[in-house]
C-alpha cells in the first residue's frame, strides 16, 4: 500500500450511536419542551394521559381562577414573601364576603369607610373609580346587588405618606391586577389618612367583564396584589437603601408588638434556643447580630427572653401571642387618644377600659367614635366617654343596633339581660287547652278578669301574638290558623333557651340623639331633663365626661328658670313644674308639626290620649325626647312615639292607639284577632 494509501481518510458510514449511559434511553425532544414548560410554570397539554394526571394532582389554589399563570410564573404559590433586596414593604389585607348585597352588608361597609375624619383634612372620605374622582356608591351597590361575593381589600405602603398620589398608585394596582386578570373590574376606593399609615381601601364587585362571576386565584389574593404593590411603590420611591433598612431595624428594637426582628429570632430559634456567641466578620453580619441582641434585651425585661448564659439565649413560648395582644391594644389605645384629641379633650390613658367581650356593669356615656371593628367586615366598634370618668371601648356590635346612635349621642350600653321565664310564655302556657293556645279565649279571660293595664285589650293579647310570631320563626311553635297555635310540652324552657341564645350581645338603648351643648336649650324633654328630675343617688364621677354633665344640668336648670318651667326658693332649693317631661314633650312636637305643616298637603293635629291613629307611616322625625313617626291620611298628620316594631311599615298602612305616653300599635289587623 502506498504511502498515498496511508494518508487517505476514509469515512465509514453507519448507524448513528447514543451518548446516553447504556441501559437508558435518550430522551426525545417532546420530553426536553414539556420539561423546559414544567419550569416555567406551564400545564401539560390536557389530551395526553400524563397531563391529566399531573392536572389532577396539581394543587388547587394555583390552577384554579384568575391570576393563575401570574402565580405560576412567579412561583407564588409557594408563599413569595418581600425578600428581594431593596423592595419595599406593602401590606394588604383581603376578604371574600359572600352575597354582601343582601341584607344592607355592602352598603353598611360602604358607608363606613367614607365616615368623617378618614380623609387628610378630617373630612368625610371620597369615593373614586378608575374613572371617576367621586364615585357613585349607591350605583355601585345596585350593579353588584345580586353578586355571588365581593372582595375587598387595604392596601398599606409601610412608605405610603412619601407617595405623591395615594389615588394614582391606587388606579395603577388596580389597572395591573386587571391585566393579570385579564378582565375589566368594577371597583371603588376611598383612602384613609386617619391613622399612622397612610392606606386604602378597595371594594371589588364579583363579576367579570362577561358578567360571569369573578374568580380570583387564592394565591394571586394573598400574594400577588402585594407584589404587584410592592413594585408600583419600589418603582415610585426606589429601593430601600442598607441605610434606610437600618433605621426601620432600629426603630423596632422597642416596640411592644410583634416586630419583623421577632419573627427572624423565631425563625432562626427552630427549639426556642438561639446561639449569638459567635460573631461574624462582615459587617452587615455585626449590625444584623448587635440588633438581635438589643431586642433580646427588651424581651428579657418583659420576661418573654432568658439569657442562659452570654450569647445563649431561650425565647419564651408567649413570646408571638403576648406581642401581638400588646400591638392590637396599643392601637387601640392611640385610637382611643385620637378619638378624644379630635374633640378636643384629652384623658389619661390609665382612664382607658377596653372590652373584651360584653361590658359586665352598664355604661352611660357620649359616642366620641364608631368606627368599623374589622375594617373589611361590618360590626362596628363604639368608643364612650362615660359619666363614670372613664373612656370605654366596646367592640363587634351589629350597625343595626346602632343606626341612630351618631358622634356626639348619649348611649348605654348594658350587660345582657339574664334569661328566665317570660311572664307573656307563662300566660300562654296558663292558656293552653290540649296544646292549643286561642288569642280569642285568653281575651274572654282577661275581659273577664280586668286587669290589663290601662285597659288596652286588644293590645294586651296582640303583644302575646307577637311573642308568638317570634318563636314560630324560630321553630318553637306551629300556627295552625289565625286563632290556633300549636304549644309544645317544653314551650317554657325552649323560649328561654331562645331568649338566651338571642342575649349574648349587650342592650344598647340610645338616650338622647343630641350632644349636651343642643341639650341645653333645647325646647323640648331631653336627656337631662330625666335626669334633673329623677331621683337616686349620682353616678357622676367628678373628672371627665361625667363633670361636663354636671355642669350641663346646672346650665339646663337656669335655662328651665329662665322659661318659667322651674322655680328658685329663697332656701335654694329647685322645684319644677308639674308633668315636666310630658309639658315639655308637647310643646316640642307642638313645634316641629308647626314647622313640619308648611311642608305637608295637610295639617298637623297632635294626638291625645286615648285616641286611635290610623294613616300611612311616612317618614321618623328626631326630636329632643326620641324618634317620632309621622302617620298622614287623608285630612291631616300627627307626630306619635316611634317603635321598632313599625320599622319595616314605612310608607304603608298603620293603626295604633296612644296610651301612656307611646302607642300600641296594631299592625295589619283585619277581621278577628289574627296578625
């Protein structure tokens, strides 16, 4: 062979041979996309069998609703927390209220988070859209009436007072979450400046922009609105420099609450022990190290920290729950002192008593704030400034309870009353012939007895049917017909069992609607006016709200001297005129139908007593003495004492009779004894 020969490459061709180790296949190129897919936060495809299976076994709350792929590509469902270096803090709370249209739940939210003193001036706070400047609520509400549920949320920037435009951040968050929505969104917001913190609040109708019903990613919830914050505020204001992160560190080594240099003590404490005595050379390493110590030693001087020996420290088991109970009354607290501050006065905090649950004694006082409890929910909390000297603050009431009760209006709230046996359930109970109680016998036997007070018949056995009425709506009792209810065996003991289940809340009577200022020259009975003439010993204490009621009576009194109503002795000693509250409750309601006439097609009679009052029940009118409902027919229109019991007859048909100084009204009677 020649050399030629020797040099000459000659390529052999053959089967194409695999790098894989032996015994392995190579994977296809399918499997290197759906690999590279899975990466990236991408579902198999739904026709290959793997792909169904993965889907099933996928975790629910990051496949399911809108914002899905958001969380997905950010790996949110993990739980993303603000750890990227230099972002800035954003708090957001969310909550899902189901069928918040019925029963007045949205609009009472609504009206709350606008109340007076949220906005930066101290006014009322202003509704806005994407679109508008001022919203309109009361739309808003109708358009998401018949919703399934509505989201709301708070927004906090820990750096929101440094934001230029609270509104303009707002309108881009939202705008962002739409588009990782995909939808349009029909939302308003108000911001509060109320607080430390400048913040606001978000309410969502649940439904898209196809009129679907709106469902939102859990993870995007909890996580992804925070990011998308977090981003519009790192954006605005730049990331938190090393030195800026200090001074926040810093500034929360004395706090009484449950601080972000806790949380890290804990974390690193997986057995409730940590180990500081080894220093660390960089720097940062020393600054993180001197902070953990400094807060060690404010926990050890409140007992929740324990130096076993130097740099060996234990954290105490109440460590979180203590701080956190101290955080939520230290607001509370600044709450009270800025409730007071708004109106001028200032008491000392060791005045404060806050609630935990129902007061055990009563409390009369003056509502200097009513504020949302849960700021996504409905209760309401109410902070008094009562006669006893103290200021009070009495959480989760129903706003129902409360409607007529504003700033300013004198209120007592009491303990529940103690259940037992209605003396109504025991006449019934007296009634009943084969477990059958008769409206129209148990009249024959009171006619027959005559003693109803005040001879209102009628009235005596339509309260018995009332009581009845109540119970059937809670199952106890069966109507058959208009004059024949079914009583169980156990009536007794069922309705006070009801009647305690119905207790649990505090009574809450609202005593006068108008301030002591109004009260005093007020023409009509008023709130110190009962109290001028009724006797007992004084509960008013001589510091705080109770010595401005002293002074008030004294300056009420001279106002009755001045208007002949009571007189001075030479001895000094007050005696006022005969039937006091019920003159002046005549003269005011004299008054306002005068005024009320010039309005009216017909003019104004007042009811005496003894009279019947039939009309239509048109509107409440608040007078010094209380509510009064405004019953018109066809010749005229009288003033008489409003009830709860007509509440829901506005603008319909009523019928009552005045006795007493208030009405027995009879509702929807027609013939017979039935209701």
């Amino acid at each position: 062979m020649s050399r030629d020969d020797e040099d000459r490459f000659r390529p052999r061709t053959g089967r194409i041979r695999s790098d894989a180790p032996i015994g392995k296949p190579a994977p296809s190129f399918f499997s290197k996309v759906r690999k590279v897919a899975r990466q990236h936060g991408l579902k198999p495809s739904a026709g290959s069998p793997r792909g169904r299976a993965r889907t099933v076994k996928a975790k629910r709350g990051v496949t399911r609703g809108r914002g899905a792929a958001f969380v997905r590509s950010r790996t949110l469902g993990s739980g993303w927390s603000h750890r990227r270096p230099g972002t800035r803090r954003v708090v957001v709370k969310a909550r899902f209220v189901r069928a918040a249209g019925k029963g007045g739940r949205a609009a009472a939210h609504l009206r709350y988070i606008q109340r007076d003193g949220t906005s930066r001036d101290g006014e009322r706070g202003q509704l806005y859209s994407g679109t508008q400047d001022r919203a309109d609520g009361a739309a808003f509400l109708e358009r998401g009436a018949d919703d399934r549920h509505q989201f709301r949320f708070i927004v906090a920037p820990e750096d929101g007072a440094d934001l230029s435009d609270l509104t303009s951040f707002t309108r881009d968050l939202m705008g962002q979450v739409e588009q990782d929505l995909g939808t349009q969104l029909d939302w308003v917001a108000v911001n509060h400046f109320n607080t430390g913190h400048p913040h606001v609040h978000v309410v969502v109708n649940g439904r898209d922009e196809l009129g679907e019903d709106l469902v939102i990613n859990g993870d995007y919830i909890a996580h992804g609105v925070r990011e998308r914050a977090s981003e519009l505020v790192t954006l605005e204001l730049g990331q938190v420099t090393e030195i800026e992160q200090q001074r926040k560190l810093v500034a929360e080594i004395d706090q009484d609450r449950f601080t972000r240099i806790d949380r890290a003590l804990v974390a690193e404490a997986g057995d409730g022990v940590l180990d500081l005595r080894h220093e660390v050379a960089d720097p940062r390493g020393v600054a993180d190290r001197a902070l953990r110590l400094a807060r060690l030693g404010k926990l050890k001087r409140m007992g929740l920290a324990t130096e076993l020996a130097p740099g060996h420290w234990e954290l105490s088991e109440r460590l979180e729950p203590t701080l956190r109970e101290l955080g939520e009354r230290g607001d509370i607290v600044k709450t009270m002192q800025r409730a007071l501050w708004a109106e001028g006065r200032e008491r000392d905090p060791a005045g404060f008593q806050i609630h935990d649950g129902v007061p055990t004694e009563p409390i009369i006082g003056r509502v200097i704030d009513k504020h949302l409890t849960e700021e996504l929910g409905e209760n309401l909390t109410l902070i008094v400034d009562g006669i006893d000297g103290r200021s009070h603050h009495v959480a989760n009431i129903d706003p129902a309870r409360v409607e007529d009760a504003h700033i300013g209006s004198i209120i007592e709230i009491a303990p529940p009353v103690a259940a037992g046996h209605r003396p109504a359930d025991q006449a019934i109970v007296g009634m009943v012939e084969e477990g059958v109680y008769r409206p129209s016998r148990h009249l024959e036997q009171a006619h027959f007895e005559g003693r109803v007070p005040g001879g209102d018949y009628d009235g005596f056995i339509d309260a018995h049917v009332r009581r009845l009425e109540a119970l059937r709506r809670a199952g106890i009792v069966e109507r058959i017909d208009a004059d024949h209810w079914r009583i169980p065996e156990d009536f007794e003991s069922r309705a006070a069992a009801y009647d305690a289940g119905r207790n649990r809340q505090a009574q809450i009577r609202t005593l006068s609607t108008f301030d002591l200022e109004a009260q005093i020259d007020a023409e009509g009975a008023t709130w110190l006016d009962r109290r001028l003439v009724g006797s007992g010993p004084s509960d008013l204490a001589q510091a705080g709200f109770g010595l401005d009621v002293q002074q008030a009576m004294e300056r009420r009194r001279e106002h009755l001297i001045e208007q002949g109503d009571a007189t001075r002795h030479a001895d000094g000693r007050i005696f006022y005129r005969r039937n006091l509250l019920a003159t002046l409750e005549q003269r005011d309601v004299a008054r306002a139908g005068a005024e009320l006439a010039a309005s009216q097609a017909v003019p104004f009679r007042a009811a005496g007593e003894g009279e019947t009052v039939q009309g239509t029940f048109k509107q409440t009118v608040a007078l010094s003495n209380g509510k009064f409902a405004l019953i018109e027919n066809a010749q005229e229109f009288t003033l008489v004492p409003w009830r709860p019991v007509i509440e829901d007859r506005l603008g319909r048909e009523v019928m009552g009779v005045v006795q007493g100084g208030g009405v027995s009204w009879q509702l929807g009677r027609k013939r017979g004894l039935g209701l």
